[in-house]
C-alpha cells in the first residue's frame, strides 16, 4: 500500500444507526438477548454513561448526516465533514458502541466481534483511509486475547482498542493474555478514556458535575499508565506499543519525574523494573493529542512537546464529539516543519506503521 | 458599507435564522422575538459555525447555590465547543485565565455582574427597511 498523504488522526468515532446495524453479524441469540434484557455495564443502575453529556449524543451539533441519524454514523459524511475538509489522509477509528464493558462476558464478546465486522466491512472497506480498531472484551482478557488473533493479519485493523476505565487497574496481570497478543502480533493498543469501571469516577467517590468527570480522565490515566507501568508489563513485552488516547498529555512529564524519584529510593520493593519509569515510558508509551490544554500563553504548550517529546505525540480530531479539534487550530505556537511533520504524520507512521 | 437584503420580514419570523453570504463571508441573522440580530458565522475560539448553535440563556452564580438567568434566547452557543456569545453585541462570557491580570470591566445588569470573555464574535447591524430585513456590511 502507498503511504497515504495528509494528516493522520488518531481517534475518529463511529457510530451506528440503529442497534440492527450490527444483526448481519449477530446470532439471532443475541439479537434477541439484545432486545430482551439490554447490554449491562459494569456501572449499576445506568444504561449508558454516568454523567449526561453536554451536547446531545456528546456530539457537534453541525454534524448529523444530512440523510438522517447520529452524528457519525454516516461514511459519507464522514468523508465529507472530516476527511475532505481537513486533509485527512488516514485515520483510526475507535467505536464506543456498547459492548467492551458488557457484564455477560458472552454477550461482550459476541457484539465485540460485531461491531469489528461492522468497522472493517462498512467503513474501512467504503473507505481507504479509515482503519479500525479491533475492539476486545477486556473483562475477558483470555477470549480478548483471542479476538486479537483473529484479527490480527488483516490490516484493515490498526490497533486493539481499550477503554480507561478497566474493573482492575490495566497493569494487572489479570490483563496480561490481550498485551501478550497484541505484541505477538505487533499491533499497538490504544487505551481510550472512558469505560465503565463499576467504581466511581473518582477515587473518593462520584463527582457531581460533567465537568468532573471529563477531568478525571487525565487521573484515570494516570493512575492506569502507572499501574502499567510498575506491574512490568513493559519490561514483559518491551516492543508493545501504548497509545493513550484522549488522556490529556501535559501531565506526562510530571508524572514520569514524579514516578522516577520515587523509583530510586523505593526500587527494591519493584526489582522486576529494570529501567527507570520514565524510561519505559519514553520507550512504549505515545499520547493523542485531542483534547488540547488552552493555556493563555500557547508557548506553555511548546515548553510541554518539548519536554515529554515531539516524537511522543500524534494529532486526533475525535470527530464527531463536540469537543472535536480541528488540525489548523491545534499547534497554535511556534514550531518548525519537522516538528508539525512528526506530531501530524511521523509518529503515527512510526507507531502504526504499515497499517 | 452596503446594505444587502436578508429577506423580506415577512418570510422571517420570530425563532427562526438566515445564513447568508456578504462579501464572501458567511453571516448569520436572528431573529429573536422580532428582534434581528446578526454575527458573522464564525466562532472567534476555533471557528465553528455558529447558525448551528442552541440560542440559550445567561446562567451565572454569585456564589455558589445561587443563580441568575438572564438574556434568554439572546446567548448562542457555538456547537463544536460550547463558547457562548452575546448575539447583541458578540461578547463571551467565560473568563479565561489570563498570563498577567487586568482589572475586568464591571458593570450591573438586572440581577448580575457580568465578566466579560477573551473573545468577542463580530456583529453586523440589521434592520427592517421597507419590510425588508438588512445587514449592513
């Protein structure tokens, strides 16, 4: 395949029309199942997410199809409003259509298959500049590690997609069988906020506004990339690929320093790290850019690319949710060429290479 | 400045919204309880189209539990984003953080003080001229 020109995005959210659009791909079992007692998350007494969002569908209000439902649930309109008009030139897709945090772990995996059939026959096959990503039931890490291999040759698949909000802390050797297989196959996994954990939000509970919890996804990650990081699982697989995937980044150079002044005095306790924290970090660990601190003074923001690293950090739009970024208005500061190059196009050729 | 005819008045009643185009530059006109008001179509922030935008309120707080609201339906909110704009005179509302501060301009509405925002959306005038409602730009 030639090397696709223009601006690669990192986070791209497709969206079904209806709950049949996945029936070619369903057992009338769970079609049924389905119909009769709804897809259960991890959190009680909610059918979707914890906190209402602030636009309806947490989507732009100029983006619904104009042939009629959600706003990115259309492959042309998608073409057209995100693609064409920003240079587009290749981009991952990240569905969050119920089905990774399901409670029937039976039920998770069968609408994970779906909705992976789904992606890569209706849009990556409409659209060759769109790659999906092979969503896993996480909560079974042994049939996710499964559904990797049985994707894992086709490249209409760029990633393994994981939500922030895991029952466990990600590094948790509970999870190890789906990075076992996603380094095997070397495709990078994309950790992407959001999830239903079955815990608050928080770690003192749930907070009260929206607001909140659009923060707290900066902690989650935080609190995931550490756990990920101090369980081993990158000096277990030293050539897996992490993508943190709308997390915020600003704060990645303080939590590295911070884990590394601790890692000196305290490494004993943690002998199997044979490198400093930050040193994993800065190996296997890259951030999408989506959304984007706005400081007063944008400078503040080159002083944080150039600490975590220019090679760290790759552009998303998240089209079609309201807080969407548009590639013009994102580097809003001094850089040179080669530095737009890596955080536009070069890092996610280097990441995602030849898919 | 010329003036361009948005649309006879009558064509236009109150709730409804017009995108036109003035020298090649995209304007939207309101009418809002038959007044008419107009902004250009971009949002000052990152440039979302504000005809797409919900016309709100101005929800504000003195302090916490308590809250005013006012200029209803005068307030759009862009869609991408949420920045919200007096469409009267294209003010935000939101302070942002500022690098060095600046004394605010304070003045007393009905039940309010009011801060105003870094960004302010450009407004054209319009006006009903012989039933006809016009933008001058």
């Amino acid at each position: 395949m030639n090397t696709p020109t223009g601006i690669w995005d990192g986070d791209i959210h497709p969206y079904l029309r209806s709950a049949t659009d996945l029936d070619p791909w369903l057992p009338k079992q769970w079609i049924e199942h389905q119909r009769n007692y709804g897809s259960l998350r991890q959190t009680p007494l909610v059918n979707g997410s914890a906190y209402h969002k602030s636009q309806p569908n947490a989507g732009r209000r100029d983006a619904y199809p104009p042939e009629g439902g959600v706003q990115g649930s259309s492959v042309s309109f998608l073409r057209e409003q995100l693609l064409d008009a920003h240079n587009i030139g290749w981009g991952i897709l990240n569905p969050l259509v119920a089905s990774q945090g399901v409670r029937n772990l039976d039920h998770s995996a069968a609408l994970c298959r779906a909705i992976n059939h789904w992606q890569a026959e209706i849009w990556v096959d409409a659209e060759p500049r769109l790659r999906a990503s092979i969503v896993v039931p996480y909560e079974d890490p042994e049939t996710s590690a499964a559904e990797i291999r049985h994707w894992a040759g086709d490249n209409r698949f760029a990633q393994v997609l994981l939500l922030s909000r895991t029952s466990f802390l990600p590094g948790n050797r509970r999870y190890w069988p789906i990075y076992e297989a996603a380094a095997e196959a070397n495709i990078p996994v994309g950790i992407h906020a959001f999830g239903n954990s079955g815990w608050p939000v928080s770690s003192s509970g749930w907070s009260s506004f929206y607001m909140e919890e659009m923060i707290g996804h900066a902690q989650t990650s935080q609190a995931g990339l550490t756990s990920l990081v101090i369980e081993g699982v990158f000096e277990r697989w030293p050539t897996l690929k992490l993508v943190l995937v709308e997390s915020g980044f600003t704060w990645a150079p303080s939590l590295m320093g911070r884990l590394d002044k601790h890692w000196k005095t305290l490494k004993s306790e943690v002998p199997h790290l044979k490198l400093s924290p930050s040193e994993y970090i800065r190996r296997n660990v890259w951030w999408t850019s989506q959304p984007m601190d706005e400081p007063e003074n944008r400078r503040y923001l080159a002083d944080i690319f150039n600490w975590l690293g220019w090679d760290r950090i790759m552009f998303s739009s998240d089209y079609p949710h309201w807080d969407f970024d548009d590639p013009s208005r994102v580097i809003m500061f001094p850089a040179t060429h080669e530095q737009k190059h890596a955080f536009f196009t070069g890092n996610a050729q280097a990441v995602y290479g030849s898919r | 400045m010329a003036r361009h005819v948005v649309a006879a008045a009558a064509d236009f009643p109150p709730g409804t919204r017009r995108l036109i185009t003035i020298n090649d530059r995209a304007v939207v006109v309101f009418n809002v309880k038959g007044e008419y008001f107009g902004l250009y179509n971009k949002c000052p922030h990152n440039g979302g189209s504000l005809v797409q935008g919900v016309l709100t309120g101005l929800l504000q707080s003195a302090n916490p539990g308590n809250y005013t609201y006012t200029k209803q339906g005068e307030i759009i909110r862009c869609p991408w984003h949420g920045w919200e704009f007096d469409i009267r005179t294209g003010q935000s509302f939101c302070r942002a953080i500022r690098a060095k501060a600046r004394p605010l301009p304070v003045r007393v509405e009905p039940g309010s003080d009011i801060v105003e925002g870094p960004y302010k959306a450009e407004t054209v005038e319009v006006r009903v001229e012989n039933d006809y409602v016009v933008v001058e730009a």
